[in-house]
C-alpha cells in the first residue's frame, strides 16, 4: 500500500500493519480497495477477508470525509455570493450557468445549449458524419479564443490536423464575414497570427508532438485552444480492430492519448476541443438475427437455475447496446428512425476519456433535379446537440443550424420548416407557439 500515505495521511493504520506487505506484494492501490469486491482482494493476495472488508470501509468512509471537508472548504471560499454572482452573469442578453471566462461561439442559440460557452479544463469532443461542420466549428472556435473574456479566453489557439492541413482562406472568410467581428476596431479583431497549426499523418509523430511539443508551445504562445482535427484518423488507418487483442492495444493507446490531451486542459486552464468520425449502428440486424434464432422463438421456460424474465429484462438494460443511447448521441430521440443511427468512433474507450460530447446531426438531404441527368445538391437540414458535459445539462430539443460564409449559425424552427419544403400559414404560425396548446383545466375532449 505505497499509496495510502499519500492519499489518506491522517489515517490511522495501525490495525491493518499486518496486510500491508501482502496487498503491496499483489500491486493493490487504494483505487483497487474501492472498485474491487474485498473477498476477490482476500483471495488473490491471500489475506483474511473479515479484515480487508474492514480495512476497505475505513478506508471509503476516510476518502467520504476527506472529499466533504474539501467542498465545505470550496464552499466557504466561494461562499454563496459567487453563485448569485454566476446566475447573474449573461451572454448578449442570455443568462449564463459559467463561474469564470468561457470559450463562445458567438452564436445566441448555441452558448445558451453550452450553458453560455466551452469551459476550460476538458476534453470536448465534436462527432457527426462527414460534411456535418465539424470542422467548420472548430474554425469558428480558433477565431473567438482570442476575442477578450467575457466572449473569448483572449489567448491563442493551436490547430493539430490529421487528415486536411489547416485551411487558412476559410478562416479569412469567416473573419470577414462574421458580423461580431466586423464590429470591432481592427486592432480588436482576431488574426491569423494567433492561431499556430501542425500537421501529422501517423501515430508516433502524433504521440510525439502532443506528448512532448505541446505542453511548451501552449505555455510558450499562451494558447487557450487546442484543437485534434480528427482524432479516429490515425486509429483507423494504423490499429488492428478485428482482434481482442487488438482492440485492447487500442485501448491501451486511446488511454495515453486521453491523459496526455486532459494534463494540457488542466494544468494550462485552456480547452481542448477534437473532433471525431461516426460508423453505421447495425442494431436492427442484430435484432432480426436475435429474433429469428432458436433460443428466441421457443417459449419462456423458468424453473431452478434459470434466469427470470426480470433478470433477463434486467440483464437487457445493462447492455451496452441498451445504455449507448445515453451518451452516444443517437437513439435517445423517439422520432429518430434507426435506419440514422450511428456510433462515434473508437468506441466506450475513448468515450470515457472525454468530459463533454457534442453531437452534429444530418437529419435530412435533398437534391434539386437540374434537367437532363443532372441532380444539384439544394437543402441540408443539420442540427446541434449536447449529449453530456459537467457543467450543463443536455440539450433536450435539437438545434437547427446551417453553415454559412460566417460559419455555423442556428436557424428558426419555422425556416427549418421552409427548408423542409413545409410551408408555414402565417396566419396560423401563431398556433406552432406551446403556450397556446394549454389549458386552463385538465377535462379530456368529450
């Protein structure tokens, strides 16, 4: 227990002396003595279990006290001023759920879904299909990093690319474009200057530039952003996934990354934003092949040794096939068609690595028929999510949004439905409005 000291220095130890050589012999760290069954620790190290049971409940209730006498501190240092103080703070007439400065996207809709903008500290990632605006909205983040506190961090940004190198002529073009930045004196505005970009097109120069030149670049240029645009490429073209072993190398590997992005957005306060691919969810065929198997068509049988059926439905529910709705992005909306599904890439791996996901949909394409064999694209329908981050809660209704010469901008729910080619009567649009649909009693229509 070469850790116990250091985790727990106030512990006192003296009646559990005699097990410490034996779970030091079998490398059992004080985050073992909580996520493991205390008679699976008995068995391995061997030791008697009555006594690690209980040196694992002094230990968890040592670490319960610990953590509450830290946030009693938390607390009395901030104090409940500087919670009055946050709910008051707002965004271009939006109010703002942040304690300190936050990266913006300068879209109304959009920071108001982040909870009025991306925090410092974490790991956010982008996912959605190709040609949703991934990259388009990291590029707008490039620019307004460098736009002062409260609507940027007033740092640089720093933009590794796996696949295309940085186009630097669209970023001109949303710098021109964007009308809050057409506001500013020139000297106020965001450059290109500010933003330093690195391409690498393998693993082993990946590892090494984000393990050993970053950590100097972002504190020798003050950068507040770092941007991976994408991170799946290098996985995908360089790791075997078709093997168990595979899969846990990649893993393996997904966990360094993880800790070498998270030390960066922690200990230099800036944010770290990568973007990620999609694949195809085959949940139906897994259905239609569960249903059509033996096991499935013969009727329920219970008896001794049996699972229930509440211990089936139960084992159900604990599947990651049932449980991927959650943090994923897709199969949480119940208008949503399965055939739209999709699964970020790299897997539950690189989804614990990461504290915030934000999910780009394309929930509708049409083409416009041009005459002879000719079919021109005319109308993408995208929308924005929050799937999961720490300090906001999920987005519960989708945003609409289209990309722009000024970038990612949201859209009305009424020219979404022009797009759609839904026309909209102006003289009923009034009834679109939920509060118009209550009532004042709660009687059933006859």
């Amino acid at each position: 227990m070469s850790d116990l000291q250091e985790v727990l220095p106030n512990l006192d130890t003296r009646d559990y002396t005699h097990l410490f050589h034996s779970l030091e012999k079998n490398d059992i760290a004080v985050a073992d003595l909580i996520t493991l069954d205390p008679i699976e620790i008995a068995r391995r190290c061997p030791l008697p279990a009555t006594d690690v049971q209980k040196l694992v409940l002094d230990v968890t209730k040592a670490l319960q006290d610990d953590l509450q006498e830290k946030l009693k501190q938390d607390w009395d240092i901030g104090g409940p001023a500087g919670a009055t103080a946050t709910a008051a703070e707002s965004l271009d007439g939006a109010a703002s759920s942040i304690a300190g400065p936050s990266l913006k996207t300068l879209d109304e809709k959009i920071d108001r879904a982040l909870g009025g903008g991306i925090v410092p500290g974490h790991i956010v990632e982008v996912v959605g299909e190709s040609a949703v605006g991934k990259t388009q909205f990291v590029l707008g983040l490039l620019l307004s990093v460098q736009l002062p506190p409260p609507h940027g961090l007033g740092r640089d940004a720093i933009y590794v690319s796996t696949e295309a190198p940085l186009s630097t002529n669209r970023l001109e073009q949303i710098l021109k474009s964007h009308p809050a930045y057409e506001a500013l004196e020139p000297q106020d505005r965001p450059t290109l200057d500010h933003v330093h970009a690195i391409s690498t097109n393998d693993l082993e120069a990946q590892e090494h530039i984000l393990r050993f030149q970053l950590p100097v670049a972002v504190q020798r240029f003050n950068v507040g952003l770092v941007v991976l645009d994408s991170v799946a490429a290098n996985f995908r073209a360089e790791h075997e996934t078709r093997t168990p072993a595979g899969l846990a190398e990649r893993a393996t590997e997904l966990g360094k990354l993880g800790s070498m992005l998270r030390r960066v957005a922690v200990e230099h306060n800036a944010v770290v934003v990568v973007t990620n691919q999609v694949s195809d969810r085959f949940d139906e065929l897994k259905n239609i092949l569960r249903s059509s198997s033996p096991a499935s068509s013969s009727p329920a049988i219970s008896g001794p040794g049996l699972p229930s059926a509440s211990a089936e439905l139960r084992r159900e529910a604990q599947s990651l096939d049932h449980q991927q709705c959650f943090f994923t992005g897709w199969g949480d909306d119940s208008e949503e068609r399965r055939s739209q599904f999709k699964n970020p890439a790299l897997g539950l791996a690189w989804a614990n690595q990461i504290s915030t996901r934000l999910v780009l949909k394309m929930e509708s394409e049409r083409l416009e028929y041009s005459g002879g064999n000719i079919w021109r694209d005319k109308k993408k329908s995208r929308t924005f999510r929050v799937v999961f981050a720490p300090w906001t809660s999920p987005t519960t209704a989708a945003i609409p949004y289209e990309i722009d010469m000024q970038g990612i901008v949201s859209v009305s729910e009424n020219r979404r439905l022009e797009e759609l080619d839904l026309p909209v009567n102006e003289e009923h649009a009034a009834l679109l409005k939920e509060e118009f649909w209550a009532t004042d009693d709660d009687e059933e229509f006859p």
